[in-house]
C-alpha cells in the first residue's frame, strides 16, 4: 500500500498574485485570507522580494516574461496559473513557466485551496526530480573521469590492473575513487601541457 500525502498546513504563508485589479483578485485574496494565507497583489510586475514568496498566482491572460524576477521555468515557489482565454499562445506561455496548478477564471468561492495544494506537490515532486537528474548527470561524468584515469594508468598493463591500481591510489591518499581519478586526469594533463611547452 502506497504513503498517503500529508496535507501541509498552510497558515503563515505568503502568496502574491500577479493580476490587474479585478473581482478575480478579490476573490483570491478572500479565500487565502480564510486559509491563513497572507495575500499580496501585484501589477504590472513582481518586486524582488517576490522570490521569498511561498506561492505566486499570474494572470496568463496579460502575463509577459518581464514581469518575473527570474527566468522562465525557474520559479523559486509554486506558481499557479490564472486562466481566462485557453487561446494555444497563452497556455503554451503558462507551461513555459512551469505552473505548477490552474484556476480557471473568473475565480468564485473555491477552488483556492486545491490549488495551492496541488502546486505545493507538483513544485515539490519537480524539484525533487531535478535533484536526481543533477546526481545522475554527475555520477555520469565521475565514471567518465574514473575511465580517463583508468586509460592513463593502463599503459602496458590491462584494465582491471589499472583499476585496480586507481583503487589502490584512492585508499592510499584517504580520499575516493572519483577524487583519485581526478587527481590523475589533472596529473596526466598537467604531464601534457608539460610536453606540450618542451617541444615549442
């Protein structure tokens, strides 16, 4: 049986909405504040200290790049879409930006909470995502190092010797495999360059 998710407690926190004054805004600002939520409106852009905010509603209606204090896709918070026109141009803008939940515009009396739910969940399993992609993407580029040191020590000998030897190294100096095979692809560059220096 899966873990359920814990439903956060969102009192306390600080949610600004990107949005022109509009009954929209109002009724945003109604529900947060019923939530515990404290509401901070803003147009036509965001301040810098936006990017202390806990959540952001923006218009996709109006909204344009400029009005962020970061690039597209790299929202420090969930950000939650506020659609009226489902024109293709203006949904595509909005999944530029990676919202992380909608609400359908014009907003009534509910659907504030579920969204600032779901967008706290989406920006958390995106964020999490982008944590393992950066360690796999690293682990990929230590065994690229780890077989560059292995073909530099592996002059006149085999590869699981040479292995071996790096291994050796790494215990030798207290420090890990990965780190040993730095050290050795810096030393075999620095040999190069020396060679390099000799024949000019």
């Amino acid at each position: 049986m899966s873990k359920m998710a814990r439903i956060p407690n969102l009192g306390g926190a600080r949610a600004f909405v990107l949005h022109r004054p509009h009954p929209t805004v109002q009724a945003i600002t109604r529900q947060l504040s019923a939530i515990g939520l404290e509401a901070i409106g803003f147009w036509p852009e965001l301040p810098a200290e936006a990017l202390a905010a806990d959540f952001v509603f923006f218009d996709v209606d109006l909204g344009f790049d400029e009005q962020f204090p970061w690039k597209p896709g790299e929202a420090p918070m969930p950000l939650i879409a506020l659609i009226g026109s489902e024109a293709p141009g203006r949904v595509e803008w909005a999944l530029s930006h990676k919202a992380d939940a909608q609400l359908l515009k014009p907003v009534g009396n509910a659907g504030v909470y579920s969204a600032l739910l779901i967008a706290r969940q989406s920006f958390e399993a995106r964020k999490l995502l982008a944590g393992e992609i950066a360690s796999l993407r690293q682990r990929v580029a230590e065994r690229q190092t780890i077989v560059r040191a292995v073909e530099a020590l592996s002059k006149g000998v085999e590869d699981g010797r040479a292995y071996a030897q790096l291994r050796s190294l790494a215990m030798g100096w207290q420090i890990s495999v990965e780190e040993a095979a730095r050290r050795i692809v810096a030393m075999t560059q620095e040999e190069g360059d020396d060679d390099q220096s000799d024949r000019a």
